[in-house]
C-alpha cells in the first residue's frame, strides 16, 4: 500500500485515490493546505493498486519523440483576450465538442475552490479558460472518464504533467478516443493560502468574490494583472508584480513541495500536447510582437499532430520554432524550480499570521496589499460606473 514518506514524493493526482477497489483512501489536506492519500487500515485488502497507479513511483521511460515547437495564437480576439496565453485551448475545445466529446479542466466549485470538472460546449468552458494559480483537485474525475471512454464518448483532458502521468496510469491502456493536453508548469500553490489571500480582499473591499482572473491582460500579456470581481460589482485588480499572492507563488513560496522536484518536465511527457506561454517571443518572430499573448505549442504524438493539423487555420502561427529559445525564456519546460529557502519559515508562520502580516514578513514593501488606496480606487471606479449607468 501506498506510503508517504517524503512529501516531495506526491504530486497529489488522485490516481491512488482514484484506483481503490475498496474505497479505502480518502485525500486531506495538510498543514499547508495540500492533500495527501490518508488509507484506512481497516478498510484496505493489500492489493497494492495504489503503489502500481502512482505516477512518482512508477515513472514511465521517455521516449526520444520528434520535438516540435510551435508559436501561435487564435485568430478569434475575444477568446485571446479571455486566455492567459494565446487561446489554444478554446480552439482544441471546439474541435472536441464538434465530436460530441467532453473536456475536462479546471475550473471552480461554489466556494471557488480550483477543481477539475468536465464542460460539454462553448458556454461552459468559459470556466475553464484561463490559467488559475492554485492546486486543481482532480477528485474522482479519472473513474469518470474511464467510463465515459468505454462508452465511446471523445474526450480532451487537460492539466498539468503530473495529473496527465496519473491519469495515463489508472486508465492502463491507450484509448483511440482519449486526447492529452498538459500545460508548461512553474508549480502549483496551495489553495489555503489562496482562500486566506481572498478573504483578505474581501475584508478590505467589503465585498464577496464572485469570479476571479488571475492573467487579465488589461496591461498586457506580459505585465498581467490578478483581478477579483465581487458580487456587487466592485473590483480588486493589481498587476501580478506587485499582488502579494501572485509574487509568493512567483518567488517560490507556496508551492507544493513535489513541485520542487517535478518529475513530469521535459520534451517527451505523456500528454499529446503541451501549451504554455512563449515567452520573448517578440525578440526572435516579430509578427508576434502585439503583446496580447502567445502560447508554445508542444506537439508529443501522432494525435497531438491530428488535433494540431485540425485546428491550424484557425491560428496565427509560426511552425518550427527554436526550441532552445523557446527553453531559454521558459526555463520551466524542462526545470523545476528552486525553492525559496525561507518556504520552510513562511510555512511556519502560516498557521499563526494572518496573510497582510506574511505578506509583510516575506514580501518587499511594494507588493503589500494597499488597503487606502485599493478601496477608494474601487469605490471610485464604481462610483463612475453607476454614474455611466444613471446617465
Ligand atoms: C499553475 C500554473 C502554472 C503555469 N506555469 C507556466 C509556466 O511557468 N510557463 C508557461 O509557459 N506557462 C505556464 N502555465 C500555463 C499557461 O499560463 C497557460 O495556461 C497555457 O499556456 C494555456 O493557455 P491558453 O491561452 O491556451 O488557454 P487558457 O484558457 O488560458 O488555459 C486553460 C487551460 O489551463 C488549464 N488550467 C488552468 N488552471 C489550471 C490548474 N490550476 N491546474 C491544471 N490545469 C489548469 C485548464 O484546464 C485549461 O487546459 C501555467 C499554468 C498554471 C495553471
Ligand atoms: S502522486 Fe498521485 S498516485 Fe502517487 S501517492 Fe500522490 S496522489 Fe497518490
Ligand atoms: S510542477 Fe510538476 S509536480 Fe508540480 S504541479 Fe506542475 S507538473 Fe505537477
């Protein structure tokens, strides 16, 4: 049965959870807000399911595949401006519910809390759109499409390395009506500390969140902002520069501690395709220079060129791109991240300070939540929309 020694050593897909015959396994959160498999002895028969579906412990031989890199956005400006890249994953989607196929991704529950869900039109993936800087639980979504591939359904599944290398083991074998799509991944931080860092804003708003942003292109694809919208209207946005939770997950704080040793990078993943920002790009292919978000484009496999092949003349892009640029401006394709040495202090701190005062501790001046400001701007920018309503 499946054992935790090493946090390091779990990435938290649920496969385990996923596979039980016996239901034995139930995943909890830690401390720091990230769920492990907890398995109960009593209910547990010892057939080692777990151990043999786990993606850390059974890590697949990589394949030296044809490595092609691709930059390209979607013609469609709506759906770019909506995406935190170039919109790639609305145009995969669209092509997938053409099959009368589901996708899955992540998106939110009623308390926003960042879990994987299946959409099955254009309507409902708006949820799904845009990178959100949080942990997804993948819950019982694996059972479900196994199901729903037996069935015959066509299926696009979407998330990082390690929950597409989870998903790929518990379902065993390779389904024609299966498709892959992993993302370029920094790590994911922990969702308490993102529920701390919303109900800060909320305190200093007075207001309750109803949608959430975390790449508005407002500024820009490169200088992005996080922007929380509350149900009366009024908004908190700021760039991602200076937002204390985005600068945490950017200087390594709060991510998980496998994030730190991934063993899901690299050029030959198990995902069909690989999306993710092409940094710089306007440096090497300028016709990409209009700063209004660019993705890379990884293509792993013969159904990954497929879906490709389907979706290109809805796209900008630029084929056969250098891929050691491309690694260069990215260095998370193929690396992970250092971890901040003070992560072990922040955490300690964690389960005794409120978020303003951790912020404070670890964050330089600059990226402290503006509590004046930040409220009269808001109440001013609603002021205007009222008076643009009355008139
Ligand atoms: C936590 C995180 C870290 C990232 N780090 C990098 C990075 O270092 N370098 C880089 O180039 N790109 C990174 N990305 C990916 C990038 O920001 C875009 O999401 C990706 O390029 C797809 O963009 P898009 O415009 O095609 O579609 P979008 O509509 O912007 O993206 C939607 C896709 O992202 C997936 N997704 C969103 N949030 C999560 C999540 N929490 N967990 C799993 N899947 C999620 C959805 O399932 C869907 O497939 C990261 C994304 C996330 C969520
Ligand atoms: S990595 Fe996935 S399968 Fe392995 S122990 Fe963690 S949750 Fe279970
Ligand atoms: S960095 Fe690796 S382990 Fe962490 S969420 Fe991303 S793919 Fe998974």
């Amino acid at each position: 049965m499946i054992e935790i020694v090493e946090k390091k050593n779990c990435s938290g897909c649920n496969a385990c959870f996923n596979i039980c015959p016996k239901n034995a396994i139930k995943m909890k959160s830690d401390k720091e807000g990230f769920q492990y498999p907890i398995i109960d002895l009593e209910k547990c028969i010892n057939c080692g399911a777990c151990e043999r579906v786990c993606p850390v412990i059974n890590q697949k031989k990589k394949t030296e595949g044809r490595k092609v890199a691709i930059a390209a956005y979607s013609r469609q400006e709506e759906n770019r401006e909506e995406s935190s890249s170039g919109g790639i994953f609305e145009e995969l989607a669209k092509k997938i519910f053409e099959k009368d196929g589901i996708v899955y991704g992540a998106g939110f529950d009623e308390y926003l809390n960042v879990v994987h869900k299946p959409v099955k039109n254009i309507q409902e993936l708006q949820e799904l759109k845009g990178s959100k800087y949080v942990q997804s639980d993948t819950k019982t979504t694996f059972r479900k499409v196994k199901e729903l591939l037996e069935e015959g359904r066509t299926i696009l599944y979407t998330g990082t390395g390690c929950q597409i290398a989870g998903l790929k083991n518990f379902l065993k074998k390779d389904y024609t009506n299966l498709y892959t799509c992993d993302i370029i991944c920094h790590g994911v931080p922990s969702p308490k500390i993102f529920q701390k860092y919303k109900e800060k804003i909320e305190e200093e708003i007075q207001g309750k969140t109803k949608d959430i942003s975390f790449r508005n292109k407002a500024n820009g694809w490169n200088q992005y902002s996080i922007q929380l919208t509350m149900k009366d209207g009024q908004e908190y946005r700021q760039l991602g520069a200076k937002d204390p939770y985005i600068q945490l997950f950017a200087q390594n704080y709060t991510l998980r501690p496998s994030c730190y040793d991934c063993k899901f990078k690299g050029l030959d993943r198990e995902a069909d395709l690989t999306l993710g920002d092409f940094w710089g790009v306007e440096k090497k292919y300028p016709k990409f220079s209009d700063d209004k978000g660019t993705s890379l484009i990884l293509v792993h496999s013969k159904k990954g060129e497929e879906l490709f092949e389907k979706i290109k003349n809805n796209l900008v892009y630029q084929p056969n791109c250098d891929l050691d640029f491309a690694i260069q401006n990215n260095p998370c394709i193929v690396q992970s991240v250092k971890i901040n040495p003070l992560r072990e202090n922040f955490f300690n701190d964690f389960g005794k300070m409120e978020f303003d005062e951790l912020s404070k501790k670890y964050l330089p001046k600059e990226n402290h939540i503006k509590k004046f400001k930040t409220k009269v701007l808001n109440q001013l920018s609603l002021l205007k929309r009222k008076i643009i309503k009355n008139k």
